[in-house]
C-alpha cells in the first residue's frame, strides 16, 4: 500500500514542507542527547518569541497534541473547588470546560451562538457577579471559523484577577497572539496548524505570575514543574520524540525566516482571496465578516448539496482533504483551512475550482453518487 | 548545524531502521484521513499480536510517551480511595506508585533492593495483609536491569481479585509478554524500545475484565472510553501523528516478519554474547543471572573508572550512547540497551571493542580529561 498525497486543506494538519520533512527524517537522538538539548533550548526561545511571550514565562512543548497542551494548562491551574469561567462559542470552548469539570472546577459557560464571537461585556458581567480563578477563552475558535477578541477579554481577566487560559491551536503562527500583554496568562497550541509541523507537540507558555498560581498537579505527565526540570535543568522526565522536536524547531525556523507580521498578513490575504472566490461561485461564510478567522473558513453548505458528498468528490478527484462540521453544525458546514504551509494563493485557486466542480455535480452533475 | 549519526545503545530510544524511518516521512495525513483510518485498524490488530492480547482486550496506542501509558493505565482505573500494592524494584516501580498516589490512590509499597527482581512470594504475603483493588508490576526495570517474574505475580493478582497493571516499556517486542494470561490486566509500552520506532506513541492494552473495572477519569485526553470511540468509531478526540503512527505500524510489521519467538532469541543470544564480552573485560552485571533483562544491561563501574568520563569517550570518539545510572544508581553502573533493531552481534562487538578502549583511557590512558 502506498501512502496517498493529500493537499491537506481540512482544520489541520496543514501541509508539512520538505525542509520540515527533512528535519522530522534526521538521525533519531535520544531525549538527553548534548545535540537535542541544545536545540531544546534553541526552541523554546524560537517558541517564546512566536507567542510574543515575556522573558520570564515559561514555554516549553509538551509531548503530545493540542489537547494534551489543554489539560495541561487546566491541570497545573485547577483543582476541585477553582472557580472558572469559561466562554463557550463552540466545539473547543466546550472542551475547555468539559476538562476543568473533570478537574474539579466549578464552571460558569457563557453560551455563545454557534458561529458568532463573544461579546466581551459578557465576561465583564460574569466575572462581576461571580469572581472566578480562572477564565477560559478560545481564540480561534477551530469548531466556526470564529476569532473571539481575547486582547479585550484577558484584559478584563486580568482587571478582575483572573488567571486567562488562551486557546491558540489554531491561531499561533497564523494570526496575532501576544501572550506577554494578557496579565496573568497561560497559552497553548499545537504544532500541526500554523506553525506546519507534524502534530504531536502541543507549544505552550506560563507567563511569570501564571506560575505562582499552579495546584498540585495530579498529573505526572503533565507536571509543568516537572516539564521545566527536564527542558531547563535536562532531568529525565519522559523521553521526548526527537524526530518531532527536530521538526517543530525547523518549523519554527521558517516563521522566524518569514517573520509573524508577514505571516499574518499573508494568511489575511489568502483568506480574503479565499472569501471573495466563494462570494463568486455563491457560497457564504458562517461567521460575520469581523469575527473571521484568517484560518480556518467555516462555509455554508447550500440547499441541496450533499456535505459528505462534496467532500468526498474532492478527496477522490483532487486528492484535496477540507473538513466537516462538528456537533450542531455537522452537515451544515464545510471547514476549510488554509494555514502554515497551505496558505497559498495557488491553493486557494486551485481549491476553488475543484470546489466549484464538486458543488455543481453534487447537484445533479453525473460524477457523484451516494 | 547537522544532526549527528549516534549508535543508541542507551536504555532508549533505540536504533530506527531505514525502513521505519521511510514510513516516518511518508506524506502527511489526517487523523481522519479514510487511508490513516484503516492503518489504525492495522496497528491495533498487529499491536494485540505483539501483546498477545485476548480477541476482547482493547489494545491501541496513547499519543505520548511510555509515561503517557502509564498515567493511562492509572488515571482510567484509580481514584481517591483506590487501594493499590506496588512492586517497587528501581526507578520505574516507583514513579508507577506516584503516579498512583497523584491520582489518590492509598498505596502500599513492596521495596526491593535495586538490582534485584521482587519474590513472588511478597506480593501474595502483602495481598493476604491488605486487599488490594490495584496491583501494579513493572516487568522489566529499565533503570536496573531487572526482570521481574510478572506472569507470578499476575497470578497472584488474580487469585486475589485485583487488576494488574503492567509495565513492559522495556520488554514489548523483545522479551515474551503473555498478557491473555495476566486476568484482569492493563499492559503498557513505548514506540521505541523493542519495537524499534521513534519514541511519542505508548501502546496500551485492557483486558475486557479490566474494562470493566474503569472508573472516571479526570483526564479527558487519556480516557481510554474516548480513545476507543476514536480508535474504533472514527469519532474525533485528538489529531494523531500520522508520521508517528506510520512509522510504528511500519515496525510492527518487522516483528511480525521476524516472528515474536525468533525476536526473543535474538534478544537473548544478544545479551549472552555482551555478558560474556563484558566478563573479558573483567566487568560485571549489576543483576544476578536468573534476574537480567535481554534489552538493558546494567554494567558495574568498576573502582578507579570516571563514570560519565566513559560515556562521553563512547559518544566523542565513537557515536555510540550509553545510559547513566538514576537515582541510587547514579555514578555505579551504565545502562547499555540492545532492543528492537539495536540487539545485533555486530553492535555487541563494536560496543565491547569501544568500552574496552574507553574504559583504558579512563584508567590512565592519555585520551580523557575532566
């Protein structure tokens, strides 16, 4: 069996370059190797300043996927009995709080609509009828396309003395995060979105006072006490994936080479090219035009189009993977993203094409059928 | 910077094949890819094999390290209250009862001198004082060298009514794990000891009794009920690595080319040709005869040799990777691993050849300095 190529323009994983290929098929080292260490530390300062974080946070990776980078910031944060609130705008909002209930936490959700950001008045009011430890907010909200204001809202956290949980797993590397001007802040990601490595790797960061905030960690994986023992003093912990560490920091390399605000920009810009080709064969976004994410587009299935179906057409013709809703909005939306490496205007040409073909068979051309 | 070519002959990772290393660089795919969908189909059927599993045991793999298993195996089957009896012969057995106590457990501890296996006998003697719902062994101490008799004590488990949880990070794929017969059990490992992938997957496996016995788990990322809803029922709960799974089911593949039975021997005729070189040199085991791992050697430092003065020599000059000492051990023996593609007779005869200089030079020869 031959392993397909795949354009992967889904939620992510996002096409993974040749350079990053090359660094992830090096020599395998092992975890306490002089070599790795030293590009341990090379990566957390080319992490540190991908998260715009502060000179004293803590940033290190933990050794696995986004969501393991989100119980850990939950499990060094909460215990039973934290008060938590936590905006809930979709999908990942919903987990953060599922995972602080199963931490104990006393959770307050503010619901938001499906596919709309959360107005920040709504924490503000939160916070001012129950105090909380801890807030919770997604920022690029991977579920709806949606980008919730998380500068406003860590600013209110941070008024009310709230540590801020920042999810950036699809955000980092794409679009601005500036962890070191949210107070008392943690963030996490992911290594397999913006950043355009392999998954595995979940990038996070403790600002300075987020530190002296920790519980015991029921955690032993996910000790960040334990996590920095190893990255900063190399005392064995767990034996860290070379291969995905030798790709992160090639990665990492890359965004340093094209610089954040030329990559943001050049994720605005496809996104836009993106948006207008969809205005153009008919199709419309999810999320209001201010509340969009520049990676992730959330766009609507139109009556009388198989969702699956369209899907599928792509994938089989075009080799081409775009994802599919989730929870309330499976069947209703097609997720397509364009990051890291994918944020091509090529691939966005060559997507809206294959889309325009794919929409017109599912409704009635002769190429599909289910 | 180029990364350098190391011989990994440490307590891993160990060596990765050219063809494991092509399965790693294979093109990117998605955790929902339909391709990627049916080689987990693969894994888990080859990864069961590899246990010896039951046909109902729930065998798949944990996206982190072999720490990861461990905390899997814990966090799905003890909570506050737990009463758990851990075996504790080095380094691993008691990170396992911390782990357990992280998680609430009330733990009893059998303490057995480092270097030596546990007496099957303890665990029956320590059941009869105290019941126990856990009883956790590990089979193979990677930080002494040491096999422990785990299908008595699995027995002895069984016979009281308790779930075993095992630990073969260093046995799977190299030494016999019989898990089908351990009763009500749950086995961990790693991706890259005996089965000769890079390291960041911890194949795990439940008995159907054992499953039985889950209780709820405060991780949601290492929930085995979520996992299996991924693994078995396509329903997202993280983005695998891809590459990381490729590449294990690529080493599977090998150990079922060669044949479990066949492996085993080459671990073992391995280890009996490293032990009778070492002896030439005049160095000895750590563990008794009958006690000694086939995969990890735990050497004695002989008086008057710099420890770690050794082991950069064997690194300098010769690429090859040892293992120090940890904890007690620190400074009194190396750990010299032989697993997975790594336990061949030319890598004992090169390792011997390089110690043999390494350990001259340390005595007085002219080539080390500290």
């Amino acid at each position: 069996m031959t392993v397909p190529q795949r354009l992967l323009l889904g939620p992510g994983p996002s096409p993974v370059s040749e350079r990053v290929m090359r660094a992830l098929s090096s020599p395998v080292l092992s975890h306490l190797d002089p070599y790795l260490l030293e590009v341990l530390d090379s990566l957390r300062a080319r992490l540190a300043s991908t998260f715009r974080a502060a000179p004293d946070a803590l940033t290190l990776a933990i050794s696995g996927t986004g969501t393991s980078g989100m119980e850990a910031a939950v499990a060094n944060l909460a215990e039973p009995g934290t008060k938590a609130t936590v905006v809930v705008t979709g999908y990942f909002g919903d987990r953060l709080a599922q995972i602080l209930e199963r931490h104990g936490a006393e959770v307050e959700r503010i619901e938001v609509e499906w596919g709309r950001a959360c107005d920040p008045a709504r924490v503000e009011d939160a916070l001012r009828r129950r105090p909380a430890d801890l807030v919770g907010i997604v920022q690029a909200e991977t579920s709806t396309g949606v980008l919730n204001p998380v500068d406003d809202i860590a600013g209110i956290a941070q008024r009310h003395g709230s540590i801020v949980i920042v999810d950036a797993v699809t955000s980092l590397g794409a679009m601005p995060v500036n962890v070191s001007t949210w107070g008392t802040a943690v963030c996490y990601s992911c290594s397999q979105k913006g950043l355009g490595a392999p998954s595995g790797l979940a990038p996070i960061t403790f600002s300075a006072a987020a530190l002296t905030r920790r519980v015991f960690c029921r955690s032993f994986y996910l000790d960040i006490g334990l996590l920095e023992d190893y990255w900063l003093r190399r005392k064995y912990h767990h034996t860290i994936s070379a291969p995905l560490i030798l790709a992160l920091h090639e990665a990492l390399a890359i965004v340093e080479e094209e610089g954040l605000d030329a990559r943001h920009t050049r994720h605005e810009q496809n996104h836009n090219a993106l948006v207008e080709g969809l205005s153009t064969l008919g199709l419309t976004l999810l999320p209001p035009e201010k509340e969009r994410l520049w990676t992730l587009n959330a766009v609507r299935v139109p009556d009388g189009v198989n969702e699956a179906g369209v899907r599928r057409h792509l994938l089989d013709k075009y080799g081409i993977e775009i994802g599919a809703g989730l929870g309330p909005l499976a069947g209703r939306i097609w997720r397509v993203g364009l990051m890291g490496a994918g944020s091509t205007r090529a691939n966005v040409d060559l997507f809206l094409s294959a889309l325009g073909t794919a929409v017109t068979a599912s409704r009635g051309g002769p190429s599909v059928r289910h």
